[in-house]
C-alpha cells in the first residue's frame, strides 16, 4: 500500500509533495506553504513562525 500523496499550498493552491506548516501574518493562523510561498513569506517577516514539514511520503 503507497502512502505517497500530496497537498495544495494554502497560498498558491499547487499540490506538492513537501509542506511547511507557517504562521507568516498578525492573525496568527497555521497554513501550509510549498517551498516558493515559503521562501517568500519567511523573509525579514517579524509575525514568521515554523511549525514543522508535512511530508507525503511517511515512513
């Protein structure tokens, strides 16, 4: 049984198989980013918090 799969991103809506869960704004809500939003939003962003990978291939 393969428990490959993926997600979209909470920013850009592309499925990926590597998410990084985020708090990137004031509202301080979790989303899940691909690594483009990522590198985009973690950038000199004082209310960036990381919060783990989600990854779609578990061991």
């Amino acid at each position: 049984m393969s428990r490959d799969r993926e997600k979209p991103c909470s920013l850009c809506a592309k499925s990926a198989p590597v998410l990084y869960r985020i708090q990137y704004d004031e509202s301080g809500e979790w989303i899940f980013v691909c690594r483009e939003c990522w590198n985009r939003v973690s950038q000199d962003n004082p209310f960036y918090v990381y919060g783990g990978t989600w990854k779609a291939h578990k061991r």
